[in-house]
C-alpha cells in the first residue's frame, strides 16, 4: 500500500527540482557502525549476524519517511512498508539475488531468512520481484572493509530505491565495527535523511532485542 505525496506541498520540492535534471543525482556515504552488541546477542540466541542486521537495517530504513518515497509514473509516493532484496553468494562463486519479506521481530525475521536464502539459491536467480519498487536494494561486501563504494549503474535518474551495502566486520580496539554505504538519490533526500538512518541503525545495533 502506498499514498501519493502531493507535490505542491512537499517540504523537498525546491530540492527535487533542483536535482531531477541530473544525470548522476545520486550520492553515497559510508560509516563504520559499533555492531559488538549486535554480535554478542545473536552468538547468545543462535541468531545468523547477517539476517539480524538485514533486520535492523530495513526496521530502521522503515522509520524514516525519506526512505519509503519512491517515483513511480512520474508521481511520487509514500509506501507503507518496504522490503528488501539482497545478493547471496552462489556455490561457483558467482551471485544471484534474494527476497526477503519484512518481519515483526528479528527471530521471525531469521526463520523466514533462512529459508528465503535457501529457496533463492536454488532459484540461482536476477528475476527477483524485478516489477517492485517498495525494496531497498542490499548487497555484502563481506571479504572487505571498504571505506568507500560505487554501485554500477545505468545513470537512470528516475530510480530512487536506495542502496545499501555491508562490509567485512573488524576489530577496532575491544569493539566490532561494520562499514556500511548507503546510496540515496538526491531527488528524495539529502545527507540529513542517511544521518537520521546511521544514528538509528547504531542505537537498534546497541540495544538488540
């Protein structure tokens, strides 16, 4: 489900047309997160790290407004809920993608993960709910600490499913710490709007449940 954003009345109107004659609107930033917490409670509840932190990534990308806007049919609109598709590693070492539904909580999350995972490898698949745009496109980047990212793309400005990607955890002093990018366009937000989502994702990192 999803509701129309009446345009006129839109706080970002000036900032989407100021932006939507770009070619390349789009902008990336990358962060180290403290997910030690978040490490320790899924050791402690047989919790996968990488389902628990899709979890809290999408339940975070789910609070903030900015993050569910999406251009369809020139129209812009406000989905209710969004999902997520992410790529999983195939047996040959190539990739496909995976669909997975958001959950109430992180341990119904992690069932329903883990049988999205092994369905999709067998599916060996592109054609993930390819004709849905209520996502948020994920990726892992596990073998690398990255500072920085850049997706491949076709420079469609009108694409506004944001883009986030994970990184290989390290260790830094006593803590466990994450990179993660996020790629938005500038059309729907602004560096505020990735903040608000860095700043939340740490808090739900901190204090897991």
């Amino acid at each position: 489900m999803f509701k129309e954003i009446d345009f006129e009345k839109w706080n970002r109107k000036a900032c989407y047309e100021f932006f939507k004659d770009f070619e390349d609107p789009f902008f990336n930033m990358t962060a180290n997160l403290d997910v030690t917490k978040l490490y320790d409670f899924c050791k402690e509840n047989n919790l996968a790290f990488s389902l628990a932190n899709l979890f809290y990534s999408q339940q975070t990308a789910n609070e903030i407004k900015e993050f569910k806007i999406r251009l369809k049919d020139k129209n812009l609109i406000e989905y209710d809920k969004i999902d997520a598709t992410q790529t999983i590693l195939q047996d040959d070492e190539s990739f496909s993608f995976c669909y997975f539904e958001m959950k109430d909580d992180v341990f119904e999350f992690d069932q329903a993960g883990k049988k999205a995972v092994q369905k999709y490898k067998k599916l060996n698949s592109f054609d993930v709910e390819t004709d849905r745009i209520d996502l948020i496109y994920y990726s892992v980047i596990p073998w690398i600490s990255f500072t920085s990212f850049k997706h491949a793309s076709r420079f469609d400005n009108s694409q506004t499913v944001p883009r986030i990607v994970f990184g290989k955890i390290f260790d830094e002093r006593d803590v466990k710490k994450m990179p993660i990018s996020v790629e938005v366009n500038h059309m729907i937000m602004d560096g505020l709007h990735v903040g608000k989502y860095f700043n939340l994702l740490q808090e739900k990192y901190s204090n897991p449940t």
